[in-house]
C-alpha cells in the first residue's frame, strides 16, 4: 500500500511539472531598433509586459522572448514595445512615442500610406457612384475623396 501511495504521488508530480511547462512559450518577433540603449528599453519593457526571458540582438532586429501563456500573451508584449516608440509585426509605435526616441535609437520607418497614396482602384473594384470597394474605411477616416481614388486602370 504504501508503495502504492509513492508510486501515486510521483505521478501527480510528474503530471503537475508537465502541465506547468507546457504553459511556458517561447517566440521570436523583429522589433525596430539601432543601438544599446534601444536593446535595455526593449527588454525591459518586454519583462514588464510579463516575459520571464528577453533578449533583442541589434545586429538581426530580432527579440528572442519567454512567457507564460496564461500570465501574458505576445499581443500584449508587443504593444507594450510599441508604447515605448519601437515597431513590431503587430504594433506599431505612435508618431508621438517614436518621436521621444533619443536621436541614436530613432530607426528608419516604414512609409505610411493612407488611400489616397494608396495605387487607384481598378475598374474592377469600382461601383456605379464611381466609389472603389476596396478600403473605404480608410478613405472615409482619412477624409479623402472616393470618387478621386477609383479610377480606370
């Protein structure tokens, strides 16, 4: 019996250690940057925003991270990065955040482009009223004209 209890008992250990590290995640993400005082910001702020482990290689642009899954997400990590002036795949620092940078962490940004920058629609994507079906939400937020971004390829 009391072997049985043993054996029992380093089962639910195992089973408990198994379930613990399975909710631990590691990932990797491109976050903008230039220089060592842009790697202390970033993985400070990652560690913040609940890694366990960060570490951002200047040289690659790449953020190596450890999480735990239930505690925090990358979602939330890379917002936190955002907030702090430097991009990632799925956020994207403000004007005003990235503009706080010092001068040897501000990298070059990727051009934003609203619709009106955006190429013309093709006759395809035009409707009737001479409006384009493709990103209306974005014309009418930017406030440009639709009639002017739709026109005949």
């Amino acid at each position: 019996m009391k072997t049985f209890k043993i054996l029992i008992a380093s089962f639910l250990c195992l089973a408990l250690s198994t379930t613990v590290t399975a909710q631990e995640k590691t990932e990797k993400i491109k976050v903008a940057g230039e220089c060592g005082m842009c790697k202390k910001t970033i993985e400070s702020t990652a560690k913040k925003a609940g890694a366990s482990y960060a570490a951002w290689n200047a040289d690659t642009k790449e953020l190596s991270v450890k999480f735990n899954s239930n505690a925090t997400d990358m979602a939330r990590i890379q917002k936190a990065i955002a907030a702090e002036g430097y991009d990632t795949p799925a956020a994207k620092a403000s004007d005003e955040s990235y503009n706080k940078l010092e001068a040897c962490c501000q990298y070059e940004r990727a051009a934003k482009t609203s619709c009106c920058e955006a190429p013309a629609c093709t006759e395809k994507q035009c409707t009737k009223d001479g409006s384009c079906t493709k990103d209306t939400a974005c014309c009418k937020e930017s406030g440009c004209d639709k009639k002017a971004c739709c026109k005949k390829a």
